[in-house]
C-alpha cells in the first residue's frame, strides 16, 4: 500500500529522432524499403525509395501520389499515415504509424485459423475496403502480404497504398497490382474500380480459407457486373453464412412454434380452436389481451415465414 509505480529499469535514451533506423523491409521488384524509428516516444514506419530511383520524378511521383491518397484516409482498418518529408540518408519518405502485428499470409502460414476469428478478419477487411470506396479509392494490390494482422486483438490494418488510385488523381493511372490477385479487367488494361478489389478479395479468400468457397467464387467471376457490388454485400454474405444451418432450423422452429400458439391459445383454457371466433361473431367483446396476443403472434409468424422465404431466395 501506498508503494510509488514506476519503471523498472531506466528508460532509454536517444529515441526521440529518426537517428535510429532499422530497415524492415526492401521489395525485391519494387522501389520501395521500409524502416522502423521512434519519434517524439512512438514507434513510426518510413517508407522510402530504394536509393537507385530517389532521383527519378516516376518514383517521385508515385510516393508522393501514395502519401496524398493516404492522408485521406482515416479508418481503424487502416494503417495511418502521419507525415511526408526529407530524411537524412534517405530522401522523401512517408511516415506512418507502426502496427505491431504480422501479415495474413504469416497468420495462416501456421494452419487454418478460428472460425470465429477468420470472420471477424474478413468482415473488417470489408468494412476497410467499403470505407476507401466511399472515398473513390482503390487499392488495387490487395493481396495477404498488404493486410497486417494485429497481436493484440487481432485486428486488420489495411498497408501499402503504393499502387492505389483515386478518382482525383489524373497521373499513374495504368493498370497495376500482383498478377495473382489482379481482377480480368486490370490485366486487360481497363481501369479499376471498387469490384476490382473485390476479386482480389476473392482470390484472397479462396486461397487461405475453405470455408466460404461460394462467396469467393462469386467475387471471382470474371464477368464485374456478375460480382457483388459492394465489400458491404460481400460482408453481409459472410455474416449469413456464418449462421450456419442451425440458424435457419431455429427460425424455421419459431415459426412452427408461433403457428401452434396462434391456433392453440385456446386449447389451453379447455375451449377449441373454432370458439376463437366465437366472441367476435357474436359482436362480443374479447378477453382482455386476447385480441392484443392473437395480433402480437400473427406479427411474429408473418415476419419469421418472411425471414425464412428471403433465406431460401438466397
């Protein structure tokens, strides 16, 4: 009681700068590296120009057009990004937030995954991708390495902007992306749009899961117009799957269980089903909550058949 709290051991020095630079990452087609440094007490991620193309306006171009599009952006889905400038050694760089964290390829590089998690994964990587459409973004290489996964809560966050597009922007609008995940559409030149991202969506879904097969499927097919429209459809179809058989059981159930009370309600008081109508035929007046209850299960056994006959149309 009353004992001060306090570190254990003294805190480091000299983590206030971008002095410290630990590279991360390098692509190995790409122009890009990526370093981790601590500013003003965070952890922050540069990215920046592999040191043969810092000169070059393309690659100039690009990261800023990658920094502009990101700036916009702010989503919990997302990797934020915080600053674009000139570091010493490294020229311009984008400065983003640090996800502790690892790839989806990395999580499922251990073997298939909870249930449970693996649709909360996906659904917040629809939610992400239903936020950037809203703003006309698309992001064009989506692909498992380009979804971080976080260690506490396990949480997606959406990286690498690098090959995105805009409907503001009017340069580095030819098709681009990983060819594995890239839509029909892309790789035959055509621009991109959010059902682009969609059948990277797919492609991802059917790669590392065995559970969802149809909805992957159907985000894959060739023909955009014959792909869900939105990430928010593809998210309402794995919630709905992810029921399972016994929810539909249960609804088809309440439904029989409501048709029995509605002809039923009678038979409990030792009357029959025909003496229901009885009171109003002769103009006479209810028991007191009878009509209110016949109306209340009549309700309840019109909207689960509904429920029911929307499942079966699916």
């Amino acid at each position: 009681m009353g004992e001060p709290s306090f570190f254990f051991t003294d805190p480091p020095c000299g983590m206030t700068s971008v002095s410290e630079l630990e590279c991360i990452y390098q692509s190995e087609s790409g122009p890009s590296m990526l370093f981790r440094t601590a500013r003003e007490g965070k952890f922050r991620v540069l990215k920046a120009l592999k040191e043969e193309h810092r000169a070059d306006p393309f690659y100039q171009g690009l990261l800023r057009k990658e920094f502009e599009i990101g700036w916009e952006l702010d989503h919990p889905g997302i990797c934020k990004t915080l600053d674009f400038r000139e570091v010493e050694g490294l020229g311009p760089c984008i400065e983003m937030e640090w996800v502790d964290g690892c790839t989806l390829e990395e999580l499922y590089a251990h073997g298939p995954i909870d249930k449970t998690l693996e649709q909360q994964l996906f659904s917040e990587i629809c939610d992400a991708l239903s936020y950037i459409h809203r703003k006309q973004v698309y992001h064009r290489d989506l692909k498992p390495e380009n979804i971080l996964v976080t260690h506490k809560g396990s949480h997606i966050k959406l990286i690498d902007f690098g090959l995105s597009d805009s409907d503001t922007h009017a340069t580095h609008k030819e098709s681009a992306g990983t060819v594995v995940y890239a839509a029909p559409e892309v790789l035959r030149g055509e621009p991109a749009d959010a059902r682009s991202d969609i059948f990277s969506l797919g492609r991802i879904l059917f790669e590392v899961s065995d559970r969802y097969t149809g909805i992957a499927l159907k985000c894959m097919d060739r023909k955009r117009e014959k792909r869900y429209a939105s990430a928010e459809e593809v998210k309402a179809a794995l919630l709905r799957h992810g029921r399972g058989r016994w929810f539909w059981w249960i609804l088809a159930a309440t439904a029989l269980l409501a048709s029995v009370l509605a002809g039923g309600y009678f038979f409990a008081r030792g009357g029959k089903a025909e003496e229901a109508a009885a009171p109003l035929q002769a103009g006479q007046k209810p028991e007191p909550g009878q009509a209110d209850q016949a109306e209340s299960i009549d309700d309840l056994f019109e909207e689960v058949s509904n429920q029911i006959i929307e499942a079966q149309k699916r």
